[in-house]
C-alpha cells in the first residue's frame, strides 16, 4: 500500500529552503524522507545523486553524477542538487570531503539537499556561522492525526471510536509503522481492530523483522544501548536531542523536558530484545510500561509468555498490576494461571484458590500446567492430602515432554509431590516420586535444563536425607541451589536455601543457620514473599534460641507465627513448637503446653512430621514434670513417627522422661540410641545431650566425667550457650571440674541468656540433677510448680484441687493468712463450721506435701488463727523476685555502679506472670499486676541503661521482652522502631512498625507513621 507524504512535511522542506541553501533532511528509516523530498523538488530542477552502499568512500560517484556543479564557482540557478543515502558515506573520507567543500563554497543559486539516516559526516560548525544549514528531522517529516484518519478512511473505511488516535499515538506518527498498521488492519472486524493494534510489534510480524534490520540492527552498539536503557527507564548524562531528532525518540509530558522511545520501539524492545538481556528487571519495567499505556491486550500477551519468569525472578507485584485488566476471554486460562500464581507468592490464597478454580473450570482432570500452580498452592497452605489428591488428577502426557513448557510443568507436578511425600514421612511414595522425576529429566529438552536440574537435585537430597546419607543430601542441595541461581529463579533460590538452614539446624550447627536464614530474610523481604518470610524468621528464631538470644528469638518466632496464620497454613505449628520450646526453657510451662498443643492440631490432620514430631516432643518434656505416664505416651509416639530428623530429639525426650520417673535403665538406652543416630547424622548438638543424658543416667555420674567434658566442648564449639551453661551445671552437680566453666560461671552466663538457673524446665539436664538441695521451693511466676528435695511434686500428690488453691492463697498474701479468710476464699458459701473442718483437713495434706524430711521441721506454720508459709524453710520465687526487682531499682535511681547487674538478676528472675495457669482467680488479680510492673520496671530501667551506653543489641532484647508483657505500650513500640532505624536495621524496624500498627488498630488507635529513614551519605 502506497504512503503519500503530509502537507506538513514538504510545507516544512519549503520553508527550510527558502531560509538556507543547505538542506539536512535526517531521520532512521521509514520516515519518508526520500518520498517527501521527492515531492518537493518537483518544483525544482533536481539532480539526484544516491550514495552507494558499497565505495561511498571515493568521491569519483559524486562528481562523475554531477558535472554541472563538479567545479568549484560555477553559477547554476534553481538547481537543486539532491544526496541520497548520505549515510553510507564516513566521516574523513575523500566523499566526506568533497561534499564539506561543496557545501562551504557552493556555486551561486544552488540550493543542496542531503539526505542521510545519520548526522552528516562532516562538522556543521561552519554551515551554521554562515547561517547556510536548515534541519528537517522526524518531528517535521511524522504524520499528523488529520493524515491518519485520511488514511484509515480510504483505507479500510469505516472504524471504531478513536482507532485514529489509537494508531497515531501507537505508532507516533511514523509513517513505516502507519503503513504497517494498516495493512494489519485490513479485513478485520471493527470490533478486533483495538486488539489487532496491539500485536504491531509482536515478534514474527512483518514491522517487527523491518525494526530488528532497518532500525535498530542499524544503530551502532553504543545507540543500541542507549535505547535499552531508556526502555528500562534509564536516563543517562548522553544528550539526547540527536536522536530525538532523527526519529527514534518523542517528548514525555511533563514540566521538565525528556525524551522516551517512539512507542513502536519501546514495544519492541519490551517484547523481543528486551527479553534476550539476564535481566528480568527489564520485563517488569516493560509490563508496567504496557499498564501504564492501557494495553491491556499486549499485557495479557507478555504475561502469558513470560508471567512464569517474572514471578519467578522476584516480580510478581509488577504481575498484580494486571489484575487491572479486563476479564480474559474465558478460554484464556493461562492468564488466570499465571495471577494466581503471583497471588499466591504474595501471600493472597484466597484470592489465589478463586484464580486458580477459575482456571480449571469445571475439569476433573487437570493440565500439568495448571495442576502444579494448585499444588504449590496447597503445599503453601500445609494442606498435604489435598496436594496429592491433585497429583493424581494431572494428566502426564509422556508426547509432551518434547516441549519445554509441558515438561517443566510435568516436573513441578511431581516435585511438589516429592515435597509431600517427604513432609508426610511417607519414604515409599518418594522413592517413586523421585524415580519418576529423574526418567522424566531424562526426557527434558535442552532449554529446561537448568529449572529441571534444579527440581531433580532437590529431590534426591530429600530422599538422601531420608536414607541418612548427609554428605550426598548437602551435594544434592548445593548444587539445586546453584541450578537455581542459573535459572535466574530467586523465589526458588529462597526456599533452597532456606532448605539448607534447617539442615544446618539438624546438624547442630545453630550459628551458620543463623546466618544463612539471614540472607533468607533479605532475599525473602526484597521479594515480598510471605510465606518465605515466614520460614525464614522460623529457622532464626530457632537458630537464635539455641544461641542463647532468646528475647530475639520470641520475636522472630511470634513474627513468623502471625505471618503464617495470615497465611492460613498448617506450617504455623513450625515457629509455634520454637515458641513453645523458648517458654519451656524460661519455665512457662503453661505458655509451652499451649504452643505445643495448637501445634499438634496443626500438624496432626496432614500427618506433617517435622511439625507433628517437635510438638509431641516437646509435650513430652512439660509434662514430664507432672505426669510422666503422658510424657512417656507422647514421646513413644514422637518416636514411632520414625521421621529421621526427629528420631534422636525423640529419643532424648524419651530418655529424659525415664530419667525423672526413675527409670535409669531405659533413660541409658534412648541416650545410646540418640547417640548412635546422631553419629549417623552429624548431628553434634544431639551427640552432646545423648552424652549428658548417658552420664545422669548411669549409677555413678563422676565415673564418666571425660564424656561430660566432651558434650561441654561441643556446645561451645557450636556455640550453643545455654546448652553448654546446663551441662556446665550439672558437672558441678557431679563433681566434675570443667576448666573454665565453674558452677558460678555456668549460672552466671544461664542469667545473661535470660534463664534462671534454678528453674527446672521440663524434661532436661537441668530436671535431672542428681544431688539437688533438699528443700522446698514454691514458683508460681509463671506455671505453678512445688519443688520438693530438687524433683516436681507431681499432680497426684495433692489428692484435691483446694490444697494446691491454699497454697497458692498463701503465695499471693506473703504474710500470715487469717483462717477466716481462707474460708471464704475457698468456701464462700459454705457454713463456716463446715469450711472450718475442711481447711483443716487440706491443712493436713499440704503439710505432707511440702515435709521435705519425715520428722522434720515443718514448712507450713500456723498458730491457731493464722496460717503462712515458713520463709525459713521455702523459697518462694515471687518474694524473691520482689526483693530482688526492689534493690535493683533503688540502685538505678542511686546511679549505683552495679545496678546493672542487678537489674539483670531480677528481668532473668521473672519467668511469667504470676499463676499462668490460674490466671481468673479474684485473689491473684492484684499481685499478678504488681508483680507485672515491677517486671516493666525493671526493663525500662534497663533499656536506659543500655541506650545511654549505645547497646543496640541489648536495648532490642529488652525492649522485646518489655513488648512481651504489655503488647500495647505504643512508646515502646515507637522506641523500638527509632532505635533499629538509627542501627541500620530497616527490615527488622518495619516488621515492628507493623506489628505496632496492628495492636495500635485493635484498640481502635491511629497509629503514628513510620519515621522517615536518614539516607546514606
């Protein structure tokens, strides 16, 4: 189809010519700009010279062509001496020359036109002194909105509202693209023309081949470039105007001046070569380019091609923009496909789940393509049955595994089933599974090399793991890890590696999981990927327990536990069994049987075994202190799992449990069973409590003393303090010198870990101490416990709930209880002789509980009209913590040299609000609150301490701590915020804010804004 020139155009050449008698007409191909000079010299007398494509070089072409003005001086009137294709000459060359002399010292009347692609090859200095030189470029030569609806008329006729300006500010006026457009155009329906627009530059089109070789492959690499960066939105310091002027640029609207692709060249490099660059930055650039301009269709077109990569690659919210688009034609279902994969990564499953059902329609048998986006889906929401009830729904076309698509869809399929498989200890079915995935891998074709070899490595170190083959499990994931990062995956990189943090955990290894978790964390927060997120401060939190951080580690554990209940996944019982471990380290017992117990709802449905396993161990070991026929069922069947990554904290918990039940013989057992599976496993922390647990639970402890050495060398290799402080402890115990771990530096380092040495917490070392003091102490912060001659007094003991509330009444008064009140305290309604003798008999049954020597002193006292407990003889933790709280403030407030420390004693001495596990009784109410702020108040003192001596780390610990008591204290929120900013901290700074602005939202607060970061200098 033929393209005649606007009148602008040659009104343009016209009055550029009467102005100068240099003509310099430049623009890249396709502007016309020989047709437009054309139609102009018709009013001249012409000769037209084309510069050859091969010897432009020689000015033998020129001069031969034109005699008439070969000599210098000759006058010519209104000749128009017209040259071609100037481009193919360069610059310095005898044509170059020639042309630049001509130029310079024309003969009188005649009037040049040069026509080139490029800048002419000579300077234009001179010319434009002499005021010789006029420019006519792209802007002048571009056809206008009245030229385009012209043509659109008397081309294909009628058309849709605004199709004219669509295709103007398309194409931007170009002629090359107008014509394409148009032929484009022909004989399709009004209503498609919008959508058959939008693919001029899709890559095999006629206009996209004439771009790649006529334009762009035109350009000179350092161009080519340029063009790249400004279709990443890249500005650079290189002035621009020359080649705005020669057609591959237009103005962008705004009150600065710049310069943006000719929208066919930003569609080109955005769907073809922009797409050949490592980069994925650029594709997410170019859909949000294609948003912003309202292609909805080349959206849909450059998601449905690429949406995998970009999500992939860390862009999925760049995918979210295009839920803006209008609803896909319902056979489109890759689109849907594609959102709900990005909904998913971004932690939206409801809205994912809709996507994805969407996609499937009303099938029951599911495309792999579609069938591993739902199984990734459900292994994300924990929900492991329903994954492999999907598995068997996917169609495995083994005719399609020729095409790289179908084949790394069939390879996630059976990937996400060697995932649950794993999850649900199921060794058979991953056996299969992964024999599957390597024929299958076999199959691939080449250009799915790396995403497959990524998914096969990963399966054979699950199955490695399973086999206990560590050091072929650790080779397996290293190199999944590294097939990952050449696939340019970074979602996958997060997960492997977060992989690789939790095997370093099993091996006791807490330090390098530390920090391994860590990039994790700036991976997974740079992504914006929740559930990733979520794993990642798991495997921190634990990480950070083991090293004796706790304070930290509550608040990672609690971050991951909101974000995974966000999330609505069943992997919540993952940071609840590390919650529940870090209470029963401090003593909550209470608040550890809670996070176990949820835990093991969680996990118990889907038969996930890591989940499934650490909560039963860990109820194994709380409940050893009250009931050890249940603490032997749960460990049995921690035990019975037989998941090889909880089989020696298994053992040890079941070791540990016999132990406090008496049972030495079946505690020696477990701990030669845990240590022989840990050998196996290269598990170093596991090897040192089976060596503990093998010392205690012999008939002479001290005999073994070069073993408890041993174990306490290995948790200070592994850097695991309060493990090592507790084994330092019960060396002392036993007699065995440790160099330069005394009982007093064992304790002492117990304390700056936030532990109370003389909290017993659950079934452990610490429990198990064999010549512990034979006397009769009382704790009730936290859950309400009598120790008797160093062992719990179990439940059965008390023979009725009302003898353990009368002690308990007694802890809370401190002072001498008139009978009467205890009556009513514990009777309200019954007649007082009637309650009289009652208290009398619970009198009895206390006395018998706490005699800690038949025919001894006794430690409950009363006179007839009162009744208290022997301070002489018991030790409450409550007074103590009073006594100690107390003098530590006063120091503060006295600038004593050692307040410090003793604010220090009293935070570690608090292991709970008092009576956790009764915490409604009318009586307890005001002790528990006094109780609460002294404990604030010792942290707040210590925070100021700490931040006046510039303790960043110790400043976040309590204040954590301080957030654990009171959750709503919004100035320590704000301060905790302030001080992780001015650390650098941001990740860290805005996981507080949100929590802040979530507690501050629950009571109805306006939350103050996050303060605004310093930037770096």
């Amino acid at each position: 189809m033929g393209m005649r020139c606007t009148h602008s155009s040659t009104d343009a050449l016209i009055e550029a010519t009467t102005r100068h008698r240099i003509l310099a007409v430049t623009a890249v191909a396709g502007w016309g700009k020989t047709t437009a000079v054309a139609l102009w010299a018709r009013a001249w007398r012409a000769i037209w010279v084309t510069a050859p494509e091969a010897d432009a070089d020689s000015a033998d072409w020129l001069s031969s062509e034109v005699p008439a003005v070969g000599a210098q001086g000759n006058d010519v009137d209104d000749v128009v001496l017209v040259v071609d294709d100037l481009h193919h000459v360069r610059p310095g060359t005898p044509s170059a020359r020639y042309l630049e002399d001509l130029c310079l010292r024309p003969p009188a009347g005649l009037r040049i036109v040069l026509v080139s692609r490029v800048d002419l090859p000579f300077a234009k200095d001179a010319l434009q002194r002499k005021g010789f030189l006029g420019e006519v470029g792209a802007p002048e030569l571009a056809l206008d909105l009245a030229a385009v609806v012209d043509l659109l008329r008397t081309t294909i006729g009628q058309d849709p509202p605004a199709i004219a300006a669509r295709l103007w500010a398309a194409t931007g006026g170009w002629p090359v693209a107008v014509r394409h457009a148009l032929d484009l155009l022909q004989g399709v329906e009004p209503e498609r023309r919008l959508a058959v627009l939008a693919g001029l530059t899709r890559p095999g089109t006629t206009f996209h081949r004439y771009l790649a070789t006529q334009v762009v492959g035109q350009e000179d690499p350092d161009t080519q470039e340029l063009l790249r960066q400004l279709a990443n939105g890249e500005e650079g310091d290189v002035p621009l105007d020359g080649v705005a002027r020669r057609g591959l640029l237009w103005p962008k609207a705004g009150a600065v001046p710049h310069w943006q692709l000719l929208p066919p060249l930003a569609r080109y490099f955005e769907r073809d070569e922009v797409l050949t660059v490592p980069s994925r930055t650029r594709l997410h650039r170019a859909l949000r380019r294609l948003i912003a301009a309202g292609d909805h269709h080349a959206c849909a077109e450059l998601l449905a091609e690429h949406g995998d990569e970009l999500v992939t690659g860390g862009h999925a919210e760049a995918v979210l923009e295009a839920l803006a688009l209008p609803e896909s034609p319902p056979e489109d279902a890759r689109l849907h496909q594609i959102l709900g994969t990005a909904l998913q990564v971004r932690g939206e499953m409801r809205a994912a789940e809709d996507r994805l059902r969407r996609a499937a329609g009303e099938q029951t048998e599911l495309s792999a393509e579609l069938g591993w986006r739902m199984c990734a889906l459900a292994f994300a929401k924990g929900e492991l049955h329903e994954l492999l009830g999907l598995v068997e729904r996917v169609r495995f076309d083994a005719g399609d595994v020729t095409d790289a698509a179908s084949s790394l869809a069939q390879l996630r399929t059976l990937y996400f089933a060697a995932c649950a498989h794993r999850s649900t200890g199921d060794a058979h079915g991953l056996k299969l599974t992964v024999d599957r995935v390597l024929r299958l891998r076999e199959q691939c074709p080449e250009q799915a090399a790396e995403t497959a070899e990524m998914m096969v490595r990963h399966v054979q170190a699950m199955q490695c793991t399973v086999e206990a083959n560590r050091r072929a499990a650790d080779a397996h994931g290293a190199a999944a890890v590294a097939a990952a990062e050449q696939a340019g995956n970074r979602l996958a990189v997060g997960w492997l590696r977060a992989c690789q943090a939790s095997a370093l955990l099993e091996q006791g290894a807490p330090g390098p999981a530390k920090a391994e978790a860590d990039a994790v964390l700036r991976l997974a927060e740079r992504l914006e990927t929740p559930f990733l997120i979520a794993l990642a401060l798991t495997l921190r939190g634990r990480a950070q327990l083991r090293l004796g951080a706790l304070d930290r580690a509550r608040a990672d554990l609690t971050a991951a536990a909101e974000t995974f209940e966000d999330l609505g996944s069943r992997f919540l019982a993952w940071p609840l069994c590390g919650l529940g471990d870090l209470h029963r380290s401090r003593g909550q017992l209470v608040r550890a049987r809670l996070a176990y117990e949820e835990a093991l709802e969680l996990a118990e449905p889907g038969h996930e075994v890591l989940g499934l396993g650490a909560a039963l161990i860990g109820l194994a070991r709380i409940r050893a202190a009250d009931d050890p026929a249940v603490a032997r069922a749960y460990a049995d069947r921690a035990v019975g799992l037989g998941e090889p990554l909880r089989m020696v904290p298994a053992h040890l918990a079941r070791g540990w449990v016999a132990l406090l039940d008496g049972d030495r013989e079946g505690a020696a057992a477990d701990a030669a069973q845990a240590a022989a599976q840990a050998r196996q496993r290269h598990d170093q922390t596991g090897l040192a409590e089976a060596v503990s647990l093998t010392v205690l639970a012999a008939p002479d402890p001290a005999t073994d003393s070069g073993m408890l050495r041993e174990a306490i060398e290995i948790w200070r290799e592994t850097g695991c303090r309060p493990e090592g402080a507790a084994a330092g402890l019960v060396a002392a115990s036993v007699g065995v010198t440790v160099p330069g771990l005394s009982a007093d530096e064992a304790a002492a380092t117990l304390r700056a870990c936030g532990l109370d040495p003389a909290v017993r917490r659950g079934a452990g070392s610490l429990a198990a101490l064999t010549e512990a003091p034979r006397t009769v102490a009382v704790h009730a912060l936290g859950v309400f416990r009598v120790i008797r001659n160093g062992a719990a007094v179990p439940r059965t003991a008390w023979q009725s709930r009302k003898a353990r509330d009368l002690l308990k009444i007694l802890v809370s008064r401190g002072r001498p209880v008139p009978r009467d009140q205890l009556m009513e305290h514990l009777w309200p309604d019954v007649d007082p002789t009637k309650s009289g003798n009652r208290l009398s008999v619970l009198l009895s049954t206390v006395r018998d509980v706490l005699q800690p020597v038949e025919g001894g002193p006794q430690p409950l006292a009363t006179d007839g009209t009162a009744v208290w407990l022997d301070s002489a003889l018991v030790s409450v933790d409550v007074e103590e913590f009073r006594k100690v709280a107390t003098r530590a403030l006063d120091a503060h407030r006295s600038n004593h040299p050692d307040a410090v420390d003793r604010l220090c004693t009293a935070a570690s001495m608090y292991t709970g609000d008092f009576l956790e596990d009764d915490p409604y009784a009318d009586w307890a109410q005001h002790v528990t609150e006094e109780l609460r702020a002294l404990h604030q108040a010792v942290l707040r003192a210590l925070i100021d301490h700490r931040q006046a001596r510039g303790d960043i780390d110790e400043v976040v610990r309590h204040t954590l701590r301080l957030l654990e008591d009171d959750p709503y204290d919004e100035q320590a929120h704000l301060n905790l915020v302030t001080v992780l900013l001015a650390a650098g901290r941001i990740g860290e700074a805005h996981r507080r804010h949100e929590i802040y602005r979530r507690h501050m939202a629950e009571m109805g607060i306006e939350p103050r804004p996050m303060p605004a970061t310093r930037g770096r200098g």
